[in-house]
C-alpha cells in the first residue's frame, strides 16, 4: 500500500460493488492516484470491497443494484446520507465514482468537484455506431446520464475507438504483463459474473481441453478445474489462456482485445449493456458472443476454431492518465 504525501489533496473514491469489473479499474487508477502523491479513501460495495482493501484505506458501503424495485430510493437515501457525513468527519477536496450515484450527490450537496467514470458513460459521451441498437443504446445512455447527475467530469472506458459527443474517452488501464504463448495445450479460461447455468457447465467440461473455471463456489463439474476469485491466478491463468468464454463485462472484454485472446462473450437476453458490448466486439471483428441461451454446439466449435483478431490500433490514453489529468484540472480550479 503506497503511502500518500504529506499535505497532499484527498480523495473520495467510490467503486460500484456488482462484479468486479468496476474494483480492476479502480485499482488501476488509484494506483495512479497514489503514486502522484494524493490521499485516497475508498468506499467499495461488494464485490469491489476485496480487491481493494489490501491496496489503499477501503470502506464498505452498499451499492444500488439493477431490480432493486422499491427498495432503491430508501437505500440511494440512505446512502447519500452516509457520504454527506464521511466528508463532513473526513473531509475531501475531491470525489471520484465509478458506478455510483450516491458518492456524486454527496459531493454536489458539499459543493465538491466529482469526476464520473466507468464503461457506462461510453453510450452517454460517445455516437452510436449505427449498426448498434438504437433502443438498447438509449436506455443506457440514459441510465449513465442518470447515475452521473452533477458530475463535473465523465471519462467513459472503452474497448473500441467511438466519435466522442461529450466528456471524454479512454482505454483501460490494464495489468499486461509480459504474456506466455499461446499453445492448442492451453486451458479455455471462464468466468461468469453472475454464475453460469449447470448445462453451460456441462457442456464446456465436455469438451476435450483443460477448462479452468474462476467463481466462488466449486460446482463439481466433470472436466472443469474450479480456482476461486484471485486477480493475481485470474491474470496467470489468462497469459496463457488458449481462449475465454465469459459473460460479456468491459473489462474482461477489454483485456482479451488488448492481448488478442480469443472471446465468447455470452450475456442474458436483458442486459442491455452487455447486449452492446458483444455487438461493439462483433462489429469491431474482435471477437463473437450471443445471448446465453443462443449458445449451441456449432457455435461453440467454431469459435474454438478461430484465430486470434490482431488488437485495434488506437492510441486513446488510458484511464489512470485521463483521471490523474482531469483530478488536476479540477483542484486548479479549471471549469
């Protein structure tokens, strides 16, 4: 844990707890952060809590989940309640969200600059590609415009180079170590945010390759090697990974297009976001994906069949850069 400077500004950091997309890129630019000498308190929800506490000063809070019905208004009060009094017994010049609304009303109420960022602001600062969806895009565009209310500066987090409307747009901050070639030996690496149903499971532990499967809990498939949660295995394991079938988070999709790894991307019919992810990877040529239900036998030998897509060429900046600069402008008093 990298100590801050002496009298340098603080920041309120806070990381949406659904997954744990959100924590690896706050890792990523609180690292930053902390290596420019700032101060840095995090306040993680769940899934996040784990991956950054062993990296800088962490406090759980409870993050506001998709259908969380009428529930939602009581906890975003509550929760806005408990950031307003963080910053009033631990004050900050600075606040940061990745995901989470609370932390950017708090600030607003304190009259404290906020930066917004995340994955979700690509469809409320960038142009719709047109052969994308133009419903699913609305509603998330909205959904990100909503969870950002009153954020002075958004850095969108993207895999694919999109038209900028507003804001900003990065790439992300990513963990490449240096890589293990590729071999036909190496396993298929999965992972599943919200678990995966037990013929999915099945039908990859039948296949005739190692298949290493990250998730909390060991399902005892037959042919498949459960390893629990660890970034530091999750990255070994992926160096040398001769593809990824996963659900279709940005991160992880981010990480293979970087390192030109094979990705099926899989998500429920429902999810907007991840719908869009998997057009955008589709539409770019860098990878396939469906609807989880979709996935057949074909298409799952045909993917293990395709060779790797050469990552894009675009020389974004990444997102620690983006925020360490936008977090400079704002303590300067930029507008």
């Amino acid at each position: 844990m990298l100590p801050a400077s002496p009298g340098m500004p603080r920041i309120h950091y806070y990381v949406h707890g659904r997954g744990r997309g959100h924590a690896t890129r706050a890792r990523a630019v609180i690292t930053r952060l902390l290596h420019a000498g700032f101060d840095v308190l995090a306040f993680a929800g769940r899934d996040a809590l784990p991956l950054l506490r062993d990296h800088v000063p962490a406090r759980p809070v409870r993050s506001l989940l998709p259908g969380s019905g009428p529930a939602a208004l009581p906890l975003l009060a509550s929760r806005v309640r408990e950031a307003t009094h963080a910053l009033r017994s631990d004050p900050a010049a600075l606040v940061i969200s990745d995901g989470d609304l609370p932390g950017v009303l708090a600030a607003r109420a304190r009259r404290l600059p906020v930066i917004a960022v995340g994955h979700g602001l690509v469809f409320y600062c960038c142009a719709r590609p047109p052969a994308l969806p133009a419903d699913r895009w609305r509603r998330e565009a909205l959904k990100a415009g909503l969870s950002t209310l009153g954020a002075h500066r958004r850095v969108a987090v993207g895999f694919v180079p999109l038209p900028v409307r507003r804001g900003r747009l990065a790439r992300p901050a990513l963990e490449l170590r240096p890589a293990t070639s590729r071999t036909p030996d190496g396993p298929l690496l999965c992972y599943f945010r919200d678990g995966a149903p037990r013929a999915l499971l099945e039908r990859l532990g039948a296949l005739d390759l190692p298949v290493i499967l990250f998730a909390p809990r060991d399902p005892a498939v037959p042919g498949i090697t459960h390893e629990p949660p660890s970034r530091a295995r999750f990255l070994e394991v992926q160096r040398r990974a001769r593809a990824v079938v996963a659900t279709a988070g940005s991160q992880l999709m981010s990480e293979c297009v970087a390192r030109g790894t094979p990705l099926l991307a899989l998500h429920d019919p429902g999810d907007d976001e991840q719908a869009l992810n998997v057009a955008m990877l589709r539409h770019a040529g860098l990878g396939d994906g469906c609807p989880l239900p979709q996935l057949d036998d074909d298409r799952l030998r045909r993917f293990l069949r395709r060779p790797p897509a050469p990552p894009p060429a675009w020389s974004a900046p990444d997102v620690a850069t983006v925020v360490l600069e936008e977090a400079r402008d704002l303590l300067r008093g930029r507008p």
